[in-house]
C-alpha cells in the first residue's frame, strides 16, 4: 500500500560538520482508515471514487463487502486524521474514521 519510509538529513547543521545539529525527519505517521456504509450503498461507495483524484483509487483494499460486512479499510501515511479522511470521496470519507497505529513487534 502506502508504506514508505522518507529520512533525510535536516538543514540545521553545515555539511561537513562533525557534530549533528539536527537528526533525521521521520515518516509521516500512519492511520488506519475505517469505513462502513450499508449493503445497498456498496455501488456508491466504490463509484464515489470516480469522482475524486485520490491516490488510494486503482489500489487494493481490504473489504468485507463480499462477506456480507460492508466495510472497507485503508493504511495510509498522513499529516493527521483530517489529511488522511482527506484522501477519499467525500460519500467515503463521512463514514470513515482515522486512527493512528504504528508497527509493534508482538513477543
């Protein structure tokens, strides 16, 4: 999906200094986009992409509309929540949640 991982050196210190003055911009956090719509929208929600130029558009998502559980969700990396809802339809994004979730390694 959308997972990528952008570290670059920050403009704080000169080049050539041995000591840092800055560190490293980390990636943009991730959220987990929910969205529920109800069996008889399910042409609408996946036709409201049409309309809107999102990156997420022509992407695999994880969806339960086959299953009988209409809801469809989404990793993705943003600013914050409304960045994130920001990236889709509008008829999506009304009932949709963002959350924000990191990595953590289960023991």
């Amino acid at each position: 999906m959308f997972r990528r991982t952008l570290r670059v050196r920050d403009q704080g210190g000169a080049p050539m200094n041995q000591t840092r003055a800055g560190g490293t911009l980390c990636a943009m956090p991730r959220f987990l986009l929910h969205h529920r719509h109800d069996p008889h929208e399910c042409g609408v929600a996946f036709a409201s992409f049409r309309g809107h130029a999102s990156p997420l558009r022509h992407q695999a998502a994880l969806a339960s509309c086959l299953a009988g559980g209409h809801a469809i969700w989404w990793t993705v990396e943003a600013a914050g929540p409304e960045e994130a809802l920001a990236l889709l339809p509008f008829f999506i994004a009304e009932r949709a949640t963002a959350t924000r979730v990191d990595e953590v390694d289960i023991p």
